[in-house]
C-alpha cells in the first residue's frame, strides 16, 4: 500500500472515531436517563402511576412516614407558590391528596410548569403520583390565585430505614405557552 | 508556485516571500514555530489576565474592577490559557520533534496541518472580541455550567462557535499526529523503540478525538438550550442541568491528561539526557500511560462529588480516581530511578524536569485528597481546588513545556540560550509560583471559595502573599520571553548533539535543524536510539 492510501486509511478510519464521539455526547443524554432509573433507581421525570395500580397496593398501617412539601418558584416567574400544609404522615400504601397554592402577580395571564423532586433521591422510585398539576402546564390569569392538588401514593416496598421524605415542586415560566395564549387572546379580542 | 514545486527538491530551500514562508506553509518545523509563538502570545494575554485577578485579590474588597469583570477574568483565563496556551504548545512540540524522533520527512498531512493551526487566530478572535460586546465575555466559568452559562448575553454563542473551531483543529491535529507516528516512522524504528515524548502524544492523540467531539455535543446542546428551545439542560422543559456536568466532566477528565500526558513525555526524554542513564522502565512508562489513558475515561464524576449522587456512584469514582495514582506512582518512581546513580547535571532543561517531578506530585497529592468523597465536600469549589489544579497545570503542564522548550531550543535556532539567564528564570520562577499558590491551599482549607471578586478579611494575609507570587511569577514569564528572543539571536553554537547525555534521531540532524531534515529514511542504529534496546 502506498503512503497516500496508508495515510487516507488512517483518516478515515479517525474520522468514524470522531463521528462516534460526536454521537456519544448526545447518546449520553437517554443513558444518562438509563442510568438513574435502572441502575441507580432514581426516577428523572414526575410521571404517574394510575389510580388502579395505586388502589392494588396494600396499605401498611404499621409504619408511617412523613412527608414533607416544598414550593419554589424561579426568579423569571412572579407567581407566589406554597404548599397548603408544610407536612404529612402517611402510611406507604395510602391514596392520599395535598394542596398547594399558586397566585399569579402579574396582571396578564402566564402558563408555567412544575418541576417535580424527590428527596432523598434513592426513595423517588417508590414516591408514585396519580394525580399532579405538574403533569400539565397551568394557566393562570392575570392576579388569579388557584389550589392545585397532588395525590400520591407510597410503595409499601419503600425501604424501612426511609421515615421521613420531602417532595419538592420548582415552578418555571412556560415562555413559549405564555406567548401562546396572549397570542390566542388576541385573536380572540373582537376588533372595534 | 509552478517554479517554486519545481525547485522543492533544493533541500534547504525556503519559500521567501512570509506569506509563503507562514501563511501557505506546510512544513512541519514552520508549523510548529508558528503554534510555539501562538502558544506564547496567548500565556501571555491569559497571564495578564491572572494579574487583573491577583491585583483585585490583593485586598478584601472591591478596588479595581468590576464584579463582573472579574468573572469574565476568571472565565476568559481559563480558555485562553487551556485552549490558548496548553494545548498549541503541546502540539507546536508535536509537530517540531515527532518526524525529527521517529525519522520522518514531514507530517503525514501537512496541508491539514496547516489549517489546523490556522483556524485557532479565528477561533480566539471569536473568544477574545467578546470582551469588548455589549454584556461581555461569558462570566460562568470555563466549565459553562448551565443555568448559569445560559443566563448571560449572546456571547455565549461566540465562546461555543470558537470551542468549536478549536475542537475541528485539535481534532485534525490529532489525526495528523496519528498518522504521522503510525504510516511514517523509518524502517526500524518500531513502536517499542519510540522515544516516549512520541508515545505519549501518540496516546494523547487517541484522548483527543475521543473526547473533543463529545465537548463539541455538550456545547451545541447548550446553544439549542438557549437559542432554539430544545431542553436539554433546561429543568423548566424536562431538562437535567447534571447531566450537563456529566457530558462536560466526560470530555473534561481525558482533557486534564490531554494537559499533562505530553509533559510525562518531554519529562521522560530529558531525565535520562541529563542523569546519562537510559530511562528506567521504558516499557513500564509506556503502560503506565496507556493506563492512565484508560482511567481517565471512567472517573469523571469526582469532578462533582456534591450534586447529590448515590452513595455507590460516590464510592466507585472515589476509588476509581484513586486507581490513577498507582500507574502515576510508577512514573515518578521510574523518573527518580532513572537518576539514581546517574550521572547527574543541572542544566536549565533538567531543573524544569525536576522542579516538575517535585512540584507535579504536589498537585497529584492534593488531588488525592480532592478524591476522598467526605473531605471533598469540605474542598468542593474553595480554593484548595485552585492550588491543586494549578500545581498539576502551571508548575505540571507549563513547567513540562519550558523544560521541552529549554531542551530542544538549540536545535530549532542554532544557538546557545544563556544558561545563566535560564537558571534566573527557574529559580525565579519555581519560587514565585509557590508563593503564588501554595497559601491557596490554606485558604481553601479555611473555606475560601473560588471564583469570587472579594472574600472575608480573615483570608487577607494568604491572599497579599498569594498576589505577591502571582506579580512575580508574571514578571518571571516576561524575562522568559527575554531570554527566548536572545537565544533566537545570537549565542553559542549548538552542536547536532547539543547535549553531552542526549541520544535518539532528533539530535542526528544539523543545528539549527533544516528545513527538510530525512528527506531519505535514515539507517536505525539501536545503540544510538534513547530506547533501543527494549529489553533493559
């Protein structure tokens, strides 16, 4: 083989190399999703169980853990967010329902998003929600105040050593819904 | 150009014109002058950088700049000196002394070549003119955590196209170097009988297009994060700001051994030269490299202990990083074998190689303590961590190069440096850079953190100390190039050996090496090559 081919060889076989790398970044961001859950058992998104599948879990009356809410707000929305009570106890197994409350200070409607969080993070798998307005964005109109509720159920194969959780919401401007609807309010607005 | 193909078989024949001469070239030496002094220019503008920090830090309190500023300083010092200063010196020494090491005419792709060096004036110029854009320079760190990274101005965008085009002319310059040790070697010259400054670039290559890419992705996920409304990072869409610590870590680890493996190399030629021993454990030092190679891609989650990992991750990186010390270990053990009993010198060269043996460890340690997970959390983002990565790059990395550049400077110019001035600059050098950073190890125990424009007046007397080594050492580097201009000028003639101990091809060649050096493979005598004989 001549040393231009050699040399061409060795290109190309480089570059498949750097083409894989450059893949690797973005496959890293569904096995980094992987590696929580199924390695790590850290659940990444709020999603919920159904109500049938909560109902099937046996309660356990013999423990209790209590569970504490947590409301944050990013500083690029002017809502006010606080969970109704600060804590429950509740039994692993148990359906139960918790309000939280969020006022929208601005005076034109804003759609945000909640971010769920579990902690401590290696009890998130047994934390299920079948209900939450987290699941969906929430509209509030301009000054509008709202209780939104959340019902949850624990597994009753949580950990014993777990007696104590906190689920924490981070609400955040939905700025592509909020231009969204201002947008459709427009519309909608009969001309004169 | 007609003529000037024509003529090219005149050996010592330079194109004349400079735009020729630089501009078009495609000659290795031209290229790895041009990295050299590129590599030069931008220590110092990264240095003048590290001064306007030291200056503000001189005191508590705001005096000189801007909070801001001050963060673009910290940020901007970074990348230039990473981008800028390390990784262009390190392959300035690659493309000067691989084809002289292994008896090659040429780079394998020298018209690569030379795009790789100059897509790097625009990429700074992209970096660097952000400084002067409404809302600045990037303020976040080099690093580039998000949110934060994404809560400045458009410049961010400037910073992610100019890390793309350094990562398209490192990862071209890696290629080249590739195929320039594998395709190009003379007929004898088989891999186990590379010098190791060869051997650890050839594996630093492999780092390099292995992890420059996933930068690459990390970056242009931000960019959609911000300018295309994707979520990757942003928690507001479903998006993990971890995970980006994750990517960036998974490039950063293999990037901190991109800084240090070519030193290992430049390291391991000069010992032996000056103790007039072969090197101990050739092939040890070669495994040892490969090995830490391979670690370095499996530990990178040390780098962010404290953002809430499980308990069994947190062990896993812990011991994992730990694992590094060990083929670590083995390198600084062969390099002090490798004097014993030798028959030792201290010219300037050797005294960087050994200040870097002393001084690199230093930081080797501090990291170790950086690895154990519980004393982490108390030195997570203090200044402690700044010590440390700054023993490890400034008297590790940069000292390498000054011993490499010290070395093989009577090759390239012909002359002589003034051994006097180069012994002034490394005694000047080695004590002012710890007075620069061996107090910030004190303060990062104390719980200084880092990245900050003013701290709490208990700190004050480490920091006067720490600003004083910081001018000094500056002050060092502006002599450096002093000294470096001189023996570009003038001086004693270097012989082809240059020096007493030295052996390998690179000093078979005439001083100043010629333009066109092994225009016809030359003969391998084993008895001539540092490595040659692999069985000691």
């Amino acid at each position: 083989m001549s040393r231009e081919a050699a040399n061409l060889l060795v290109v190309r076989r480089l570059l498949v190399v750097v083409a894989a790398a450059f893949f690797l970044g973005f496959a890293l961001v569904p096995l980094y999703e992987i590696a929580c859950e199924k390695v790590f058992g850290i659940k990444l998104d709020g999603a919920g169980v159904t109500a049938s599948e909560a109902r099937a879990m046996t309660v356990d009356p013999s423990r209790t853990i209590r569970v504490r809410f947590d409301a944050t707000v990013n500083s690029a929305l002017d809502w006010e967010f606080a969970p109704k009570h600060r804590v429950v106890e509740v039994h692993p197994g148990q359906l139960t329902q918790a309000w939280f409350t969020a006022t929208n200070r601005a005076s034109h409607p804003v759609v945000g998003n909640a971010v769920p969080s579990v902690a401590p993070n290696t009890a998130s798998i047994y934390f299920n929600k079948t209900e939450c307005f987290c699941f969906t964005e929430q509209l509030l109109a301009g000054g509008e105040t709202r209780d939104m509720p959340v019902v949850f159920v624990i597994d009753p194969a949580i950990p014993r050593e777990v007696r104590e959780l906190t689920l924490g919401y981070a609400f955040f401007l939905n700025d592509t819904a909020t231009r969204r609807v201002v947008a459709a309010d427009v519309a909608a607005t009969p001309r004169s | 150009m007609a003529t000037h193909s024509a003529t090219h078989d005149d050996h010592d024949h330079k194109p004349q014109g400079f735009l020729d001469r630089w501009l078009f070239t495609t000659n290795h030496k031209d290229i790895g002058t041009l990295y050299l002094v590129w590599s030069l220019i931008m220590f110092l503008v990264g240095g003048a950088m590290a001064m306007v920090i030291r200056a503000e830090l001189f005191q508590p309190g705001l005096q000189l700049v801007h909070p801001e500023f001050f963060n673009q300083m910290t940020t901007m010092h970074a990348l230039v000196m990473i981008f800028g200063a390390v990784m262009p010196a390190f392959v300035g020494l690659a493309n000067w002394m691989i084809p002289l090491q292994i008896g090659a005419p040429d780079m394998a792709l020298p018209r690569m070549n030379n795009w790789s060096f100059w897509l790097l004036p625009f990429a700074f110029f992209l970096l660097l003119v952000t400084l002067v854009l409404p809302g600045g320079a990037p303020q976040a760190g080099w690093t580039l955590y998000p949110p934060l990274s994404l809560q400045g101005g458009y410049s961010i965008a400037f910073t992610i196209f100019a890390i793309h085009l350094m990562g398209i002319s490192s990862i071209m310059g890696a290629i080249n170097i590739i195929a320039t040790i594998l395709n190009m070697r003379a007929p004898g010259m088989d891999l186990l009988k590379m010098p190791l400054f060869t051997w650890t670039w050839l594996i630093t290559a492999f780092l390099l297009i292995a992890v420059m890419p996933v930068l690459a992705g990390a970056v242009t996920m931000l960019l959609t994060d911000k300018f295309f409304g994707t979520s990757f990072f942003n928690a507001a869409g479903g998006g993990d700001p971890v995970l980006f610590q994750h990517v960036f870590w998974f490039f950063g680890h293999p990037e901190v051994y991109i800084m240090i493996l070519p030193a290992f190399g430049i390291i391991s030629e000069i010992i032996p030269t000056f103790s007039r021993k072969p090197l101990f454990g050739y092939q040890a030092m070669v495994y040892a490299t490969a090995s830490i190679a391979f670690l370095s891609f499996i530990v990178w989650a040390h780098h962010m202990f404290t953002v809430g990992m499980p308990v069994g991750a947190q062990l896993y990186f812990m011991y994992a990083t730990m694992l590094i010390a060990v083929p670590t270990g083995v390198k600084v053990f062969n390099w002090v074998a490798t004097m014993w009993r030798g028959s030792l010198t201290f010219e300037t060269p050797m005294l960087f190689a050994l200040g870097f043996v002393i001084m690199f460890t230093i930081g080797g340690f501090s990291g170790l303590m950086l690895a154990i997970v519980p004393a982490d959390y108390q030195y997570h983002d203090t200044y402690f961590v700044v010590a440390h990565f700054h023993y490890v790059l400034v008297t590790g990395a940069i000292f390498g190069i000054m011993a490499g550049v010290y070395y093989w400077l009577p090759k390239w110019t012909g002359f002589m440096y003034d051994e006097k001035l180069g012994k002034i600059h490394f005694w000047w050098s080695t004590i002012s850079v710890n007075v620069l950073f061996f107090p910030q190890h004190f303060l990062g125990l104390a719980g200084m953190p880092r990245r900050i424009p003013d701290y709490n007046v208990a700190f004050a007397e480490f920091n006067m100390i720490s600003s004083i080594g910081g001018f000094a050492f500056g002050l060092a580097q502006v002599f450096f190039v002093y000294v470096l201009w001189k023996a570009s000028r003038a001086g004693v003639k270097a012989t082809d050996q240059v020096w007493e101990g030295a052996k390998g091809l690179e000093w078979t060649v005439p001083s100043p090496a010629p333009h066109h050096t092994f225009q016809r493979p030359p003969v391998i005598d084993d008895s001539k090559l540092a490595h040659g004989d692999v069985t000691h």
